[in-house]
C-alpha cells in the first residue's frame, strides 16, 4: 500500500507540473528568469521522494557513503562588442593571449564531459553518482555563444530517465553572488531566476527533482537576519537541504562540529527571536579541487569503520565534497580519469557506495530517521551573541548591541560568514564594489515593489515585462562575487559599467 500510495502521488504531481506551460529559455534576448513565479512554486512545491523510486541501494548493506558535486561557473561581463554583455568564457575564446585564455576550449569541455562519463560508466556495469551546481550566468553564456550543444549534452544525464538515478542538480543564485554581503531583498530573487531558467531549459519534471541548494563560493552568512531569511527562502523555493563548509558552522554552544559526516540541522534565529531551520550536509575542509579531482572522498569512505547512530538506527557515515569542476590542473587533467577508476574500483566494494545528497536523506529518513534526531548546528559566531541576548528580551536594537560590544572585546569577530577560505574578505576593500551594488539593488526595489505591491489580480505580471526582467538581470549581475574575488581593477571596472547601465535600464 505504501508503494502504491508513492505511486499515486507522483503521478498525480507529474501531471499538475505536465500541465504547466513550457518556458522560453530565451525571452526578449534576455535569460528567462522573472515572470512565471507561481508556475515556479507549484513546480517545485512537490513532496514526494525524487530518488527513493529508482535507487537499488540497499541501506542495511552499506558501511559508508561519499558525494562528489562539481561546481561550475563563468561571470556575465560587459566585454562584448560596443560593450555588450558576454560570457567570461566567450572572451577567453576572443582573446587567446591573454592570462589564461588559452584554456577556454578546455574549459567548455569540462561544462559537457560529465554528460560523456555518466552513460559511459553505466553502460560498463558501474553504478555512478555526481552532484551539479551550474551558475545561471554560465547557463545563459553558453546559450549566448553558440555552445548550445553543452546544454543538449547536460539534457542527456537530466531528462532521459536512464540517467536520472545517477545525477543530482543543486541550486544556486543565479548570478553567483555571496549570500552574507547581498542585500537581502535579493536573495529569493537570486534563488527564483535560477528556477526559473534551468526550467527553461531542462524542464519542469527536472526542476522538481531539485531539492539540495549549493551556496555560491560555499558562504553561509552568520548574521541572524541575514541567515535566518536565507533558510526561509530556501524553504519557500522547495529546498530540502543545502551544503556547507564545516568551518563555517558551530554547535548550539559555540564549538566546532562533532562528526561531520552526518547531517545536521542548522538552525537560524533572527533579531526577532523567530526561528526556522533546514538539513544541511556538511562539506569538510581542505584543497577542494584536488580533493574532488582525486575521488579523495571514496577513499576517505572506505576508511570508515563505524557507522554512527541517529535517532536510535544505525546509518551509514557520509563523505561529503564540493570543487570547481573546470579549474586547475587536477580537474582539468587527474579528474577524468580517477572519476572513473573510482567507479569501476566501487563495483567491488559492496558496502561503500556512492550516494547524491537527496538520495542519501531520503534513505535514512525511510529507515526511520527524522530531521529532528540530526546534530544541531548555527551560523559560526553566534553563540556569543545568544549568550548575550536572552529569547525574551530578543530585539534587532539589542541584538546589534551585542555584536557591537563583541567586536569591542574581539577586533577579529565579524558578521561577514564564512566561506571556502577564511584568508578573503568579500566585504572590506571593495566598498567601490558594495555601495554601487546597494545602490542598484535600492532603486530596482524603490521601482518595481510598489508596482508588485498595487498589480491587479488580471493584470499580466509586471515581473514579466522586459523593463523589470533586464533591471533585474542587471541587478543580479552586478551582485556576482567575481567583481570582488578578482581584486581591483577592471573587474571593478566591470561591476562599475553594469550599475551605470542598471540605473539607466530603471529611467
């Protein structure tokens, strides 16, 4: 009865998301990221298990686990001709000589190959996992300069439900911006554009099978507010769980995590005393690119000898990694093949397997597991102000009194989270960077919000016009975190371009 009941429900929610109109990828040569919001919920509002169905693991059977997501992004860029906005990769392509330019096919490789690995590894009998976290720029770039075959390749591993079991998409912000220094009114709109373009491109059906959430840069913000209205965005866009770096986490008091490989539950309690929380998979440090180049987690998985308890049962520990799928040498050149050995070595290693981040949850939540029995954990720093300030006496005025007298007696504490580095500051320096971004993110609210706010319930969506699509499309722009990660110069100069142009898109 139970099976049946999966069943049932599947197929009812397959066809309320059939009858949902198919999305332009493309819409007035902009990328299609605003307008169709309560399709987008209704998409994504679904309930049922994605992996549950199809997965032959057996969960009794297996010692430990490990997860591999590649990471994959190229910025938007006022460099085309007379300054129009291209791909990073589009320019590389354009100027050989540069740096290292010289990489660009390489690169575009590294966009499609996974597609070529996957059927591959499948059809020798192997039983192979990967987790994809694509930006929106990228997306949109590669569609912009003709490689839409990269796309058609992605389309293979995603939508033929041959492949479907073996491949995980991840959400993200479209435009690759850092979750602590955006503005918080753009957050959702950030997570909402990229529902709404990889629907565009791969599909309703796709889109409902997302339910892991990738941070750009993995930087979790640890300000109450800022996170609590993170979590609660991811929420409201249908996010099950999202990944973190373990250094940019704590226990409720104040320490560093336990055993990392295991799910925890982040909890999130803003400036109003209101809190709200979500899964999350905890990504554990060190040189990510090789560490993911290398299959390191395999290995480190098949090291593990116990298997830790939740709740009461037993589960299989989880080896958790994330890596720029395209950049340096190791992902460029190791990566290939040790993807590969990995996975024809695991089809004799019966107890270690790999797993994709919701297959994994949905495994230990059938065997009994619930997100009440994870470890709990909050945003790094935050204990030192909840011991500050008491539940009842929680206002956004106290609250900020005690980060202030913090800093006082630590000149190190800050509220700028946390990242895969903790030797870069995505704030201070780059106030050339900040303040226009502000600025631009202010007007496109102080236009559009009490338009949304007055729109008659038979008007057509003002988020559906071209006027707010490209002011929003500027805006999410000029919020990528490479304007800043590249240093000053000009990338400044870039992210000076895009808020002129912004401000001109607005009147």
């Amino acid at each position: 009865m139970q099976n049946y009941g999966l069943f049932a429900m599947s197929t009812t929610l397959f066809s309320q998301r059939s009858s949902l109109p198919a999305l332009a990828e493309i819409v007035d040569d902009l990328p299609n990221i605003s307008g169709w919001e309560t399709e987008v919920q209704q998409g994504v509002s679904g309930t049922e298990p994605v992996f549950l169905p199809h997965t032959p693991i057996q969960l009794g059977t297996v010692r430990s686990a490990f997860a591999v997501a590649l990471h994959m992004h190229q910025p938007t860029i006022p460099a085309g001709w007379n300054g129009a906005l291209i791909s990073n990769l589009q320019y590389m392509f354009e100027h050989p000589g540069e740096g290292d330019n010289h990489n660009a096919e390489p690169f575009a490789w590294c966009y499609s190959r996974i597609a070529d690995f996957i059927p591959e590894l499948v059809s020798q009998g192997a039983n192979p996992r990967v987790m994809l976290d694509y930006s929106g720029n990228l997306l949109w770039g590669l569609r912009q300069m003709g490689r839409g075959g990269v796309l058609d390749n992605l389309k293979r591993i995603t939508c033929d439900s041959t492949y479907q079991p073996y491949v995980e998409w991840l959400g993200t912000l479209w435009g690759h911006a850092v979750v602590p220094s955006t503005p918080i009114p753009d957050i959702k709109l950030h997570i909402q554009a990229w529902q709404h373009h990889f629907a565009a491109i791969f599909g309703w059906q796709a889109l409902a099978r997302v339910k892991g959430f990738s941070p750009p840069e993995m930087h979790l913000p640890n300000h109450p507010d800022t996170l609590y209205e993170f979590v609660q965005a991811l929420r409201e866009c249908g996010y099950r769980w999202m990944m973190v770096q373990e250094h940019s986490v704590e226990t409720l008091t104040g320490e560093p995590l336990g055993y990392k490989h295991v799910p925890h539950r982040l909890v999130a309690r803003n400036t109003h005393g209101e809190t709200t929380s979500i899964t999350v998979l905890i990504k554990t440090q060190g040189s990510d690119t090789k560490l993911v180049g290398q299959m390191q987690p395999y290995y480190e998985a098949k090291s593990q000898q116990s298997k830790p308890m939740l709740g009461g049962i037993s589960v299989p520990p989880l080896v958790t990694q994330i890596a720029d799928g395209e950049n340096g040498g190791v992902m460029m050149n190791e990566f290939p093949q040790a993807f590969k050995t990995a996975w024809y070595d695991n089809m004799n290693q019966a107890d270690v397997v790999g797993m994709t981040g919701t297959e994994y949850l949905e495994l230990i939540e059938a065997a009994g597991v619930k997100p009440e029995d994870y470890p709990t954990c909050q945003g790094i720093g935050q204990h030192q102000i909840w011991q500050r300030v008491s539940p009842e006496n929680c206002t956004p005025e106290v609250v900020e009194q005690a980060i202030a007298d913090i800093k006082h007696a630590n000149p190190n504490f800050h509220m700028e989270g946390s990242s895969w580095t903790n030797s870069l500051s995505w704030i201070k320096g780059y106030e050339n960077v900040l303040t226009p971004m502000n600025q631009l993110s202010a007007r496109f609210h102080e236009t559009f919000d009490p338009l949304l706010q007055n729109q008659a319930p038979d008007q057509a969506p003002i988020t559906r016009t071209f006027q707010y699509r490209q002011a929003l499309l500027y805006t999410l722009i000029l919020e990528t975190s490479c304007f800043r990660y590249w240093g000053q110069g000009t990338w400044t100069d870039y992210a000076r371009q895009i808020y002129d142009r912004g401000i001109a898109a607005m009147g």
